[in-house]
C-alpha cells in the first residue's frame, strides 16, 4: 500500500550529531549547528503550517561503562514551516530540574509529517 499526501513521511534524515554530517535523508537541505546538543534541520519541502509532528530518536551511548541515556527532543515552538530544532543531551534539561547536559549524540534520527 503506497501512503500519499498527508499520511506520508515527507522528511526523514539520519544525522551525525557531533560533526552534523547527513548520513542519508530524504527532503532535507541542510542542519543549522547552533552549539553542543542543539541542531536545526532545514527541510526542502514547505508544510502548510508549523503543526508538524516530529519524530526523534537517537543511539544509546555505552561508552565509559554503564548505559548513558540519552534524549532528543522537539518543542512546538521550535517549529515552522521549513524547520524543526532539535536539542539532545542527558538528564532532565528543563528550568525545573537542571540536573541533565547538552551533548552531541553521534546517532540521531528524525522524521516529520504534516500537511504540505
């Protein structure tokens, strides 16, 4: 069954989070490096509006020894038509409780769907 129109997945990348080299993608332009765990994705194609769903995840860091959980998140805010930013780290990174860090994750992996 081929999927079209707004059920599709009209953007998907595959990313090196700590060199930002693409690893393979599919209408994506380029990434915006904007510091250590925090990337804007540049899309080719325009949604109709900035309600896009965004879907991320990322590799488990197991060097040093024990499992290092790592987060990628996206905010609604951090949206717009041709964009979507992503932060990752570890830990808790809201104002609430700052006990996690930024940090550039080597595997992060992100696809968008919307209207367009």
């Amino acid at each position: 069954m081929a999927y079209i129109g707004d059920n599709a997945c009209h953007v998907w990348i595959n990313y090196n989070g700590t060199n930002n080299s693409i690893r393979d993608s599919h209408n994506v332009s380029s990434i915006t490096d904007h510091g250590t765990g925090d990337q804007t994705v540049h899309f080719s194609v325009t949604f109709s509006n900035d309600d896009i769903c965004v879907v991320t995840n990322q590799r488990l860091d197991t060097s040093g020894g024990a499992p290092n959980i790592v987060h990628t998140g996206n905010e609604h805010d951090d949206n717009g038509t041709t964009t979507c930013r992503m932060k990752c780290g570890t830990g808790n990174q809201n104002a609430a409780g700052g006990s996690g860090s930024y940090g550039d994750v080597e595997s992060v992996h992100v696809a968008v769907f919307g209207a367009n």
